[in-house]
C-alpha cells in the first residue's frame, strides 16, 4: 500500500496519518511503480502541506502564454480563478507571456501575489506556437525565475480553477495524467509512433497531458530543454511529432519519471461526463474554440 505521505519527497514524519489510513484512495491507483505518489481527493491533508511548505518558503512561478486569438478568449478567466484557487497562502508570480502586453486584462492580485508581462513574437503556426513555449519557458527559468522562486509550473490558458490547487502538488518533477487516457489501456494511448521522431516510443508509463506540468525549477529547466532539443532535431530532419510538444513531454517522463503524479481531478473536461472516481474538480477544460482561435 501506498500513501501519498509515505512515498512523499518531503519526508514528513507521517506515521500518524499512515496508521490511521486517514489518507488513503481504495478506488484508484495512489502510486506509480516506481512509488511516486499518484495525487487524488482524499489522500492528503491540505492544511499539512501549507503548513510544511510555508516554513520550507516555498514560492511558485506560475507561466501561461496567451497569444493572439487566445489572449481574450481565455486569460482574464484564467487568471481570475487562479487568484481564487492557485497555492493560496506562498508567494505566486504569473509570467505571462504574450504578443500583445497591452491587451493583458487588470487583475487585482492578493497579497504576496505578482504579475509579470513578457512580449515573445508569434509563430504562424499553432503547433510551433504551442512547441516553442518550451524555449521560453527554460530562457526565464534561467534568466529570472531560478532566483527568485523554488518551483516552476506551466499552463495551457484554456482553462479554468474550480477547486483547490494547492501546495501538495509542489514535488521534485510533476506531471498530470490526461483526462481522456488515465483509465484506458497502453494500447490507446497516443505516443508519438513514427521512428523518425526523436518522440517515438513504443510502450511507456501513462499518457500524461502536456496542459500542466511543473516541479522545481532545476526540472523543469532539465525538461524545457529535452523538449526543445527534441523539437528542434525533428524540425531539421522534417518531422513533427503526432502530439507536438506533448509527445515530447511523454518522452521525457518516461525516460526521467515524474516525482509526483497529478490526478485527473487536477485538469478535467466535463464533457466526459460523471465519473465515480473524480471526487472533485480542481480545473476545468474551457470550451475549445478552435474553428475561431486556429485559423490563421
Ligand atoms: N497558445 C496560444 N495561442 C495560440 C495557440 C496556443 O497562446 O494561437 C498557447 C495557449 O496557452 C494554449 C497552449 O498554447 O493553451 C496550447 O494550445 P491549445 O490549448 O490550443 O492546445 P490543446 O489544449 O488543444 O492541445
Ligand atoms: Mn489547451
């Protein structure tokens, strides 16, 4: 059996909760093979994890890209429920990274709480706009966010906080299960297959979604990089992987596993419908648009 606690980076005294089984998911499956703590409802005690990380000072970066079209379809709900629902009680700055800055909706923040604006050019493309993010983001990691704040976690913009999201997902490397994948079989899952890509695999772990991933700035740098590196070898060879970045992300966490797996309840589209084993919603899938935000 595995708790969240006992298989925790933190090394939290945890006897008591363990013997209790106070923390414990019968339901789903609450650790990895390689015993990284898969993060569902019920597992943790949230008020713990605040408590243990405010006197660890740990403090989060948050980076999300909002260019063109999506800069109005989404950010302004995106960062609004962020302010209500995203590591309440450590020190957050968003990066906010977009081709237009002076577009960027007027949020009042809450204490402790920043907002930064960075101009970065927009690809033609709607997957090198998505891919490149992985440049960026390890650029700022190593130019600012590396010395200002112990973790890094990145975000699709199409998408909505709905519930607690808080400090127990803060862990050495972090990635999140995707909602349409988590309870079917390898077989379905879609990895990058063509041998051409440096994204291919065969067989892997879990199909995890490129729309969150985080940990500490080191690994998320060490991740960004693999990406880009990845992206950009396939560019010179003429090829692009099936999922672009997201390929690339699977990649990644099945050569370097993931410290911490987040459940779906953290990234969940209502459009599946109810699921016994989603106890709660903590992000939701915005309505896609992408007739509207895709065209050219
Ligand atoms: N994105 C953007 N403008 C675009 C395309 C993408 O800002 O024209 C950013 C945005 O943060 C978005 C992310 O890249 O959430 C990934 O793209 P998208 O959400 O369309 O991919 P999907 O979730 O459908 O895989
Ligand atoms: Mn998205």
């Amino acid at each position: 059996k595995c708790t969240l606690e006992s298989a925790n980076e933190l090394n939290l005294d945890v006897s008591v909760d363990a013997s209790l089984s106070l923390w414990y998911r019968s339901d789903v499956q609450t650790c990895t093979p390689w015993r990284a703590p898969i993060i569902w409802e019920g597992m943790f005690d949230p008020e713990r994890y605040d408590k243990l990380h405010k006197t660890e000072g740990s403090s989060v970066a948050l980076t999300v890209f909002a260019i063109g079209r999506y800069l109005d379809a989404y950010l302004g709900n995106f960062l609004r429920s962020s302010e209500q629902h995203f590591m309440l009680g450590l020190p957050v700055c968003y990066y906010v990274f977009t081709d237009a800055p002076e577009r960027v909706p007027l949020i009042k923040l809450g204490p402790q709480r920043s907002l930064k604006v960075i101009k970065v050019a927009k690809h033609s493309r709607w997957q090198d706009i998505s891919m490149m993010r992985m440049k960026t983001i390890s650029d700022v990691v190593e130019s600012d966010i590396r010395h200002h704040f112990t973790h890094v976690f990145c975000f699709d913009v199409d998408q909505v906080f709905t519930g607690r999201f808080g400090s127990e997902v803060l862990g050495d490397s972090v990635a999140l299960l995707h909602a349409y994948y988590y309870h079917l079989d390898q077989y379905w899952y879609t990895y990058d297959r063509n041998q051409k890509s440096t994204a291919y695999m065969e067989s892997g772990d879990f199909y995890y979604h490129a729309a969150i991933f985080g940990g500490t700035w080191k690994s998320v740098k060490a991740l960004t990089d693999f990406c880009y590196k990845n992206i950009m070898e396939d560019k010179q060879n003429n090829v692009e992987a099936v999922w672009h970045d997201e390929s690339h992300l699977n990649k990644y966490f099945w050569l370097h596993k993931p410290s911490r797996v987040l459940s779906p309840e953290y990234c969940w589209d209502t459009e599946i419908g109810y699921r016994r084993d989603i106890r709660t919603h903590r992000l939701l899938w915005a309505t896609k648009q992408y007739d509207k935000l895709r065209r050219p």
